[in-house]
C-alpha cells in the first residue's frame, strides 16, 4: 500500500469500554509496544480505530490518532513502514 500524509487509515486495535458513555478504550500493539488511549465511538469502525497519515518516512509512517493517550502526546505514534504494509487500510471515505 502506498502512503500519503493526509491519507485516512484503519488501524486495528483492541476495543474496550471506555470511562464515558460515547467514548471505548483502545490499545494499539504494534511490536510489542501498546499504545493505549480512550477514543470517541465515531471513531472506530468494526476493530479498527480511524487514523490519519502524518508523515512518511523511509522506514517509517507516523499517524496521528483521536483521542486521549496515555503513552503517546497528542496520540501520534510512528510504525514501522513494514507493520504498517502490513496492518494498515485505507479508510471509507
């Protein structure tokens, strides 16, 4: 898959119930590594959380995600560009 900034992606993750009505708990793995915020349910889509591509990179894609993170600031988080060939889909528009 080729890779814009700009470009809306699903990125999978685990759903869990978040600490508000309207809002889920989410976790990202990403080798080993979980990036873990609550999102607003507009925001998921089947297992999945809707991102945005930041940046592209050689090796790398960084997306930005909406939320409230706990690991990461202002829930952008950088993938290796293998996971996210990978992992990664384009989003419905």
């Amino acid at each position: 898959m080729k890779f814009t900034a700009g470009q809306a992606v699903k990125i999978p993750c685990a759903i869990g119930p978040g600490a508000f009505s309207g809002e889920s708990l989410v976790t990202i793995e990403v080798e080993g590594e979980r990036v873990t915020g609550f999102v607003k349910r507009e925001f998921l889509l089947d297992d999945a959380v809707l991102g945005t591509i930041v940046e592209v990179g050689p090796d790398s894609v960084t997306m930005k995600v909406p939320g409230s993170f706990f690991t990461r600031a202002s829930g952008r988080t950088t993938v290796p560009f293998g996971w996210a060939n990978a992992h990664l889909q384009p989003a419905p528009a």
